[in-house]
C-alpha cells in the first residue's frame, strides 16, 4: 500500500505541482533542503576526487612509459623512476 501512495503523490506532483507547492508552504521541511545540499556535496566531492586520482594514475603510468622509450640508453632505472615520480 505505501507504493501505491508513493506513486500517486509522485503522480499528484507532476499532474499538479501547485499543490505540492501549497502544501510545502503550509508544512515546510527544514531538513529536506539540507539534506539535498549535503548529498550532492558528498557525490559532487566523490566524483572529482575519483576523477583526479584516475587523471594522476594514468598521467604517472604515461609519464613513465614516455620517458623509458625517450631515454637513450637505460643503464639505471632509478633515474627512470625519479624522473616519473615514483
């Protein structure tokens, strides 16, 4: 039963959003707001951290495999990999 009226409230604010509208003015939600704030904060934040260190993984990975063919003669690796960062 909690489905059914889940839907039709979804459906009521579709069809009718002054309603809902009206209704949040008489019964606001002081938590609703910042807790929308607040998640799209943390997946905001995960997405770009997430996609920072793929950015750094392959950068290092690329950085090395460049420097390793450029480099004339490879008799130490260490130079290699200070070079690279790692």
């Amino acid at each position: 039963m909690q489905s059914k009226s889940l839907l039709g409230s979804y459906f009521k604010t579709i069809v009718e959003p002054y309603k809902m509208f009206n209704e949040l003015l008489e019964k606001p939600n002081t938590l609703g707001p910042f807790l929308i704030i607040l998640l799209s904060g943390i997946i905001l934040t995960v997405l770009i951290c997430g996609s920072v260190i793929i950015e750094w993984v392959m950068l290092s990975v690329l950085l090395y495999f460049i420097i390793s063919l450029l480099s004339p003669a490879i008799s130490n690796f260490r130079i290699v990999f200070s070079v690279a960062g790692f």
